[in-house]
C-alpha cells in the first residue's frame, strides 16, 4: 500500500528518500509536478502519480526537463505550487529556462528537486548542480537525512513563497534510493483555483506580466530575495552542529557526506575532539552562523563529494570574516584531502579526518582483508550486459554486421538509454560516441556534412523511442534542413525503459496511466522528409537488407525505427514467444569452427556453455524466448518451438 | 601449407590490401562475409587454424605443392603452366540477347556439363546491377544468366562453400585464376578432416591480367551512365586499350587509362594469368573475334571437351603459333612483374620464426621467371 496520502503520525516510518521528497511536496500542497525520469530521481514523479486522482495533483512527465520545468513554472504563476523533478544532467536541459525564471521569479511556492549521481552510478557523467544555484542566485538546500528530505522539501514550498523565486532541492542517490526513518506530518485540505493574473503593471512581481526584464532592476530584487533567504538560513533548524564546544577540527559537510563524517568520527573515537556542522542551506552560506562555527577552531575540513562548491563557498566566508575570527586552515578537495572525483564513503573520510588530526588509523586486519578477498573471488564476473530477450542486443547485432559488411569504416553516435551498452562488449562495441541527451544525433548530423572534407565514412545515430521526443528531435531537424547524410536508427522499445519504463509522447498514457494523446515517430519522419523504414529488430535478416539499403542510398536523412518492446515491460514480461532448446545432435560444440559465436560473442545471459559436454545450452530459467539465438546459430542447432 | 586462423588471414591478407573478395573464406562460419566486393570479418575468432586462412590464394600458397599435388610434377614457373593442348573454340549454339565474351565456351562447356551430369551443380558469377554475384546453379538455364565477362572480383568461391555445405559433390566452378588457387587448396583438404571428399569435378578457369575494385568501379560507371542498361562489358585485344560496354542498343568505349587506378593492389602480385590450376582455361583469342583460347590441362577437362565437340557443342580449330606466343610471353611477364612485387615486399618465401609470405615458389623457379627476357 502507498504510505504517502497517509494522515500525520507521531511514530516513524521507514521510507525510501524518494518517498520522502514525494511526501513532503503533499504535506506543503503541491498541486502540480513534472519531471522527466532519470536515475536516482524517477520514483518521486512515479510516487506523486500513484496517488495524484485522490489528492488533486496534476502529475505530468515532459518530454523534456526543460518544458518540465515550464509547465511546472506555468502552475506558480497561476498562483499553485508547483514541483519540478530530474537528475543533474535533466538541470543543464533546464537551465535556460532557468535562467530566465529566477529573474522574473515565481508566484506559487516552486520547487525545483535535483537528485544527483556522485560516481555515476547510473549516469554518463558525476556532474554537480549545485553550482546552478551560484550562476542561476537561487536558494539551495540540501537535505542530510531522511526526515529532512521531506521536512526540507516541504520548507522549500514556504521559502519559495516567502522570496517569490523558484528554490533548488539537492538530493543524491545514496539519500533517494537508501531507505530511513520519517515522521509523517499534516496534509493541508487546501482546493487552489488557478489563475493567471498579468494585467497589472509590469513591476508588479504578483499582477503584471511576469518577465525577466527590465534586466538590471529585476536582478537587484533578486539578490534582495537572497538576502532574505539568508535571513531565514540563519535561522534554520536544517544546520546542526554536534560536538565538543572547543572542537580541535571542525568538519563542514552537507547532504550524504554528512552519514560518512558521523561515521567516521565515531569509528575514530574522536567525537569529543571534532564538530560536525551538517549545512542543510548550503547557498548562500548564513554568514552569522558561519561566524559562529568557524570561530570554534582553527582546522577545518570540508567534506562534500563532486566538486569543491561548499569548500569555496566556506572559503570565501572564512576569508571575509577573517578579520573577526581569524586565520584559519581549511582542507577539503583543493589540498588533496578529499578526492576530488566519485562517491565517497566512511573509510575516505577516515583517512581525511586522521590526516588532519595526525592520527594513524591502522588498516583492518589482515585476516579480514584475506577473507574479504576470498569472499570476493567467488562472485562470478560479470560484464554489464543487455537483459535476455533485449531488443537491442539484436538491433546491434544487425547494425554492427552491416557496418562491418560496408567496410567504410562507419560508426554510430551514441545516445542516453539503456543502448549506450552498446559501447560495451554486449552490444558488440558498436556505438563510438557518448555524450548527451539527444546529443548522437546531433554529432551524426555534423559528421554527415562532412563529406566535402572527403569523408566517407557512413555516420549513424541511435535513438531511443524517449529520447527521440527528448532532445532528438531538434537535431533531426538539423540534419534534415542541412541535407547531412546520416541514417538515424530508432530503438524504439516502447517506454522509457532505463529508468522504469515511464510513459512518453510516443505513448498513448501518463504518469498515472491515464489516456492521452501518442504522437507517431514513423509519421512525424516522415512528415520532416526523412527516408523512413520500419522493422522488427528480431528479424535479423530484413534489419539487416533494410540497413544495408540505406547505407547505400545517398540524398539526406534515412530513418530506420526498430521497434520492439522492451523484454521487461509489464506486456512482454514472463511472457515467451518460443520455446528455445539446443539440439545436441547437431551441436558440434567446438568442432563447428563457429567458435562458441553464441556464448562468446552474442553472448545472451540465457546462453550458457557446457564446459564438460562442450556444447551450448538454453538457461531455461533466465531465457526469455525471443528466439533470435536461433538466427544467428551457424548450424542451425539452437532451436525455436512456437508457443502457441 | 602452413595454416593459422583469421587472426593471421587478417594480418597478412586485409592489413596488407592483399584481399582481392575471391569469396573462399565466405560461407565456411558466421565470421567472414562479402558485400559489393568486399570481405568483411565481422568479430574476431581466435580459432589457431581455420579454412579461411588454408583456402586463401594470398597468404601461403606454397605453387609447388599445388603442382605436384594436381599434376604430380614440380612447378616450373612456365609462363602458362602445365596443358594438355591449347586450341581455338567457340560455342555452336547461338544465343541472341546474351553477350558472352568472345566464343562463349565457357558457358557452352558449363551447361553441357549440367545437362550431362557431369557436374551436378556449378559455382557461377551473376550480376545485380553491376555488382557481381555467387551463384550456385543446378540446370543449363541458369548458366546462360551469369554468362559474361565481369571484369571485378567476385567472390565465386563461396558459392562453392555453399555447396559443400549443402552436400554436394561434384560441383563445378568458373572463375580467375585467383579462385582457381583457392579451389585447388581446398581441394588438397589441408585441415586434413577424415570425412573429406573432393566436392569437385570440373574447374574452368579464365585468363586474367587484373580485376577491378567492385565499389570504385561501379561507382566510376554510375556517374557515367545508366548502369542498369548494361548488358555486357567487354576488352578488346590491344591495341584498342579500351573498354567496351555494351548497352541494350549502342556501345561505349572507355579508355583503359580511366579505370586502372581501380585495380587493386593484390592483383600485382598475382603470377598466373591463364589460370594454371583449373581443368581447363579459358580466355580471348586475339585476332580472332568469336573465338575463345582453350587451354586443356587435365584428363577430364580433355574428356570433356572431346565430348562436347563430338555431341556439336563446342567448334574448335588449330591455334596459331604466332597466338601461342604472344599469350606465352604476356603470360611470362605477368609471372615476372609479380615475383618483382612480391619480392619488393618481403612476401615471397619469407624465412625465420614468424614469417609468413603470400607465396612459396622453388627459389631455382623465381631464378629462373626473374631472368625471363621481356619486351
């Protein structure tokens, strides 16, 4: 049962930090929400859906973050509030708007929550947010616990509404997917109308038009907005400080990191000797509060992951108020204290907080190092691989073949989706760029106007059905308009599966599973001129005839749309098409000359190799059924029975 | 024969430009693949030995071995190998809207084998649109459709892997003298499998002084012309030093200089022009139009012939000594420019831990072909 249209309760729950942030924008009467999934921030929107028809919230997914973020705006200046939702990257989509929003600033309370990655657990890049809040001069707030996701996220509604400008929410993966304990508080009975008022004069930040200009006086009521924020951050019960009154380190920290530092200084026995200021209004920093904590000692550690946004901000505030409290030595990640990139964790902060105090912290025993060793040598290794039955391993079966059989040196551009695997061994090392949403096609378009510099190489891009709607479509335009020879293959999987299999503009539901309009990706190619083919990736054979013709055919933009749903999507799931099975009697095992093709380098999870009867088999547990082992199988004994 | 696996045929024959799409490393496992001319290894295969790297006629060909094991003699390196006879012939049987070159006995000879059953199935070149094909036929018919010059490498022999893999045998096949090198190594079975059986019966070989690049050439002609009404191409004797494509109702002559840039590079290290290890060989007479040069080699291409003239098939008359000699010599410094090239690349009889050559001849031979004087 979903816990978040619960009544207040005095006993805590445990709940995911998603959870929390979703519960905390019902508690402060979001009636709006938007996003566009990303990995670790998807199951907020997912949450507000579920119970949206109960509590009047309108929950919708953009096709992007940045008319996610418009829409969201659209609902604070009809006077609602309003949460937009995505993960760091989903915010540099954003940040145009951004930009222009945090100018002309907002009416109902709105919130914008960035859920980010540090070491890229699941992204294709560790970027940091939080310095959007510097360049953008909105409030930042950073949440160090499960209780304060929700707590904060509420607050941000209020402040947002105190200042009339949209506030950012920071979370990160080990706080949005870890679980902890929350308290439930009220929900409001509130029943917002909405209205838009803009007849009022063009000043009037509440009746009049709502624009970023005049420029220089809307940004100087801005940085007042920031005054009062801090005014409020001076106050604020999200920055705490635990330790001795006359620590002889003081850690400054925000968000996860704050867990790692508790950790360590308990693991170090040092709570005594260290404070801990855990910020929760990390920009601007309060300078009064400040004050009063980095007058408690000389040393200073900041420890944050990512960039060294808290420790240059620190570093500015220590430098300002030096001449009231003094020099002081301030470690973090400049120094080398705190590495620089990926996440970190217990044991790094550690080492950090022994260094600074000139302590040695002897490694773990090394009988416990033996046997971690041994424990980890009997987890088998295991390459990242597309799920059995994923229409993508055959989609790049195909692309790669062709490209191979053309032999001018083609390449696809890569995109975001679970296909940018196809990097990787599992999808036959196929795609030779990686960059941004939309960005594949974008760089296909380039390299395709490059044939007047004598380039011949074929440029491909891949898509997903997601993406296609995301950040494709302008770069689509552009290679069309620009007559870019590229071939643009659609892995058109129906949803968007990487992060759950959230509905899109290709589909005819919402978040909430509600009817609504599908736009059609075959028509709208076709519409803008392209050359445009449609198959079933599975058939190998005719993928790979419809693939090869394109590559042949000159004059412009050919589109090819795979289209096969995703082996994981509610409509295949546990579903078989085929019974498959190897035939001993004609698997020659190593005397083929095929050279184990089907477990080394098709290499399906539901392909496994006898190593004592040296042939192959179907792992009957982890196979799908998709059958198409059966068509790359050399002599023919991987076999198919219809399931009928 | 030394033999090793797709990791050396790709260093030694693709890395080095020396693959010419002959076909015979096609059709035997999932790894290689021709398309438009060119092959392809699709993904690496670490097998140590393979019958892609055995069959191929550009990395380790070892000519007297292939001598002795078809003819039972050394190789001597003679400018147009070892023959039975060489005669004039020309096929009987008119056939209007198919453009042979020359006499058409090769597909006189093809069809009468088919209908004879002497061979059950032949490995033939098609055509689709300019790009030749493999085919593998199995009635007279057929041949009439691939009959004619292509002029660019096709890669014929998997047609005959097919075959093979199929379970025929007794197949015949048509091709250069390239692929006819190919044939004879798969012939010899050099992975020494016990169920081997020799799966052919008939080789026809065609004289060839080079190929073209399928994709230049193609590409070459496209911006030229309406290709799809080509009917047929074909090189006059010198010394015309043209191309003649004929078309539905006119010809075009292109000069030869235009399209030998599209020559590939392997075809200069390539020592036989008559296709010395075929059954029979096939190839222009010149100064004499309608007419092919048949040379026979062995005792079934001598059977064949003689049955094919005594049931009226194939017409065939005395060659010129003057003829002979003047393919004789053309022969020798096909032999001569190519042992030059091979010797400039380090590709001929490479000794020591490692090496690997293109091709293995008598040192005494390459002696003696190097010193051939030549116009």
């Amino acid at each position: 049962m979903n816990t978040l249209r619960s009544r207040s309760e005095h006993t805590p729950r445990l709940v995911m930090g998603n959870e929390a942030i979703a519960r905390g924008a019902l508690e402060a009467g979001v009636s709006v929400a938007t996003g566009y999934p990303g990995t670790p921030s998807s199951e907020i929107i997912e949450n507000l859906a579920r119970v949206s028809a109960g509590r009047d919230v309108y929950v919708e997914w953009g096709v992007n973050e940045k008319v996610a973020m418009e829409v969201a705006a659209a609902a604070s200046f009809a006077g609602l509030r309003s949460l937009c939702v995505m993960k760091q990257n989903g915010v540099n989509v954003a940040s145009d708007f951004l930009l222009h929003l945090a100018s002309s600033g907002t009416r109902g309370g709105m919130v914008l929550v960035s859920c980010e990655d540090p070491g890229a657990l699941s992204s294709a890049n560790e970027g940091d947010s939080r310095h959007f809040s510097r360049l953008l001069e909105v409030p930042l707030l950073e949440p160090g616990s499960f209780q304060e996701a929700k707590d904060i996220t509420k607050w941000a509604f209020d402040l947002s509404e105190e200042i009339r400008n949209v506030i950012m929410v920071r979370s990160v993966t080990r706080l949005s997917h870890a679980s902890g304990s929350v308290v439930y508080g009220e929900m409001p009975e509130t029943k917002p109308h909405a209205f838009f008022s803009h007849d009022g004069d063009i000043l009037d930040p509440m009746r009049g038009p709502v624009i970023s200009g005049p420029v220089e006086y809307k940004h100087k009521k801005q940085q007042e907005k920031l005054q009062k924020a801090i005014a409020f951050f001076e106050e604020s019960p999200f920055n705490t400080y635990t330790g001795p009154d006359t620590p002889e380190l003081l850690c400054v920290t925000s968000s996860a990191a704050g867990f790692y530092c508790k950790e360590a200084l308990r693991l170090l026995g040092v709570e005594g000797r260290v404070g801990l200021l855990k910020l929760g209004t990390t920009w601007p920093l309060p300078p009064r509060l400040m004050e009063k904590y980095l007058r408690l000692t000389d040393k200073i550690l900041i420890v944050e992951e990512v960039i060294p946004f808290l420790e240059e901000n620190v570093k500015i505030m220590a430098a300002e108020l030096s001449p009231k409290i003094g020099a002081k030595v301030l470690h973090g990640k400049r120094d080398g204290f705190i590495p620089s990139a990926g996440e970190l964790n217990p044991d790094i902060v550690i080492a950090a907080v022994a260094k600074t105090l000139g302590m040695t912290y002897g490694s773990p025993a090394a009988t416990y190092t033996q046997r971690a060793t041994q424990a980890a040598a009997c987890v088998p290794v295991r390459d990242l691989a597309f799920c059995p039955g994923c229409p993508h391993r055959a989609s790049f079966w195909s692309i790669h073949n062709v490209l191979r059989m053309d032999a001018r040196q083609g390449f696809v551009c890569g995109d975001i989706g679970c296909y940018s695997l196809g990097i990787s061994p599992t999808g036959f090392g196929t795609l030779k760029t990686l960059h941004a949403m939309g960005s594949g096609t974008g760089l296909a378009s380039g390299f395709g106007s490059l044939g007047r510099f004598g380039m011949d190489q074929p440029a491909l891009a891949v898509t997903g059905d997601s993406t296609f709607f995301h950040a494709v479509l302008p770069a689509l335009v552009n290679a069309i308009h620009n007559k870019s020879e590229i071939t643009l293959v659609v892995l058109d999987n129906s949803g968007t599966a990487m992060t759950g299999f959230q509905p899109h503009p290709g589909l005819p539901v919402d978040a909430a599973g509600k009817e609504l309009i599908a736009l059609d990706i075959v028509r709208i190619c076709e519409a803008m001129g392209a050359t445009v083919r449609i198959c079933n990736p599975f058939y190998l054979k005719e993928t790979e005839r419809i693939l090869l013709e394109l590559l042949e055919k000159r004059g412009g933009v050919k589109v090819i749309v795979l289209k096969k749903t995703c082996a994981l999507s509610p409509e295949r799931k546990g579903k078989k098409d085929f019974n498959m099975f190897v035939n001993p009697a004609v698997c020659l095992g190593d005397d083929c000359g095929c050279n184990r093709l089907c477990t080394r380098i098709f290499k399906c999870p539901g392909l496994i190799w006898n190593r004592e009867k040296t042939v192959a088999e179907i792992d009957d547990i982890i196979c799908v059924g998709c059958g198409v082992c059966a068509s790359i199988c050399p002599s023919g004994a991987i076999q198919r029975k219809e399931i009928t | 024969m030394r033999v090793f696996g797709a990791k050396e045929l790709l260093e030694d024959v693709h890395a080095k430009d020396l693959c010419i799409g002959c076909g015979a490393c096609v059709s035997l496992c999932p790894y290689f693949k021709n398309y438009r001319g060119k092959t392809a290894m699709l993904f690496p295969c670490t097998l140590p030995q393979g019958r892609c790297h055995a069959y191929c006629p550009r990395t380790e060909v070892d000519l007297n071995e292939l001598s002795v094991r078809l003819w039972d003699k050394p190789y001597r390196g003679e400018p147009i190998g070892i023959y039975k006879e060489i005669v004039a012939s020309r096929s009987t049987t008119p056939h209007p809207g198919c453009l042979f070159q020359a006499g058409g006995t090769v597909s006189a000879l093809i069809s009468f084998a088919l209908k004879e059953k002497i061979i059950n199935a032949a490995a033939l070149t098609d055509r689709e649109d300019l790009i030749p094909i493999p085919r593998l036929v199995t009635n007279s018919e057929e041949v009439l459709i691939c009959a004619g010059s292509k002029f660019m490498a096709s890669p014929t022999v998997s047609a005959l892997n097919e075959g093979i893999a199929k379970g025929f045998i007794g197949m015949g096949i048509v091709g250069t003298p390239c692929q006819m090198m190919a044939v004879l190594q798969l012939r010899s079975n050099p992975l020494g499998r016990p169920d081997f059986r020799d799966p052919v019966a008939l080789s026809i070989g065609l004289f060839c002084n080079w190929s073209l690049d399928t994709r230049q050439f193609s590409a070459y002609l496209t911006d030229k012309m309406d290709i799809t009404q080509i009917r047929g191409m074909d090189i006059p004797p010198p010394p015309a030093d043209v191309m003649v494509l004929k078309s539905v109702d006119r010809e075009r002559r292109i000069p030869l200089s235009e399209i030998r840039p599209f020559i590939p590079s392997t075809c200069f290290v390539c020592p036989d022009m008559t296709s010395e290890f075929a059954d029979l060989s096939v190839g222009m007479y010149e100064g004499r139009a309608g007419w092919n040069t048949l040379i026979v080699r062995s005792q079934r291409g001598a059977d064949l012939v003689e049955q094919a003239v005594r049931k009226g098939v194939l017409q065939v008359s005395d060659m010129q000594a003057e003829n002979l000699e003047r393919l004789s010599r053309a022969s020798a410094k096909k032999k001569e420019r190519a042992l030059r090239m091979l010797l400039s690349r380090g590709l001929l009889n490479a000794e020591g831990d490692g090496k690997r050559s293109v091709m293995r001849i008598p040192p005494e031979v390459v002696g003696k072909i190097l010193a051939t004087e030549t116009e």
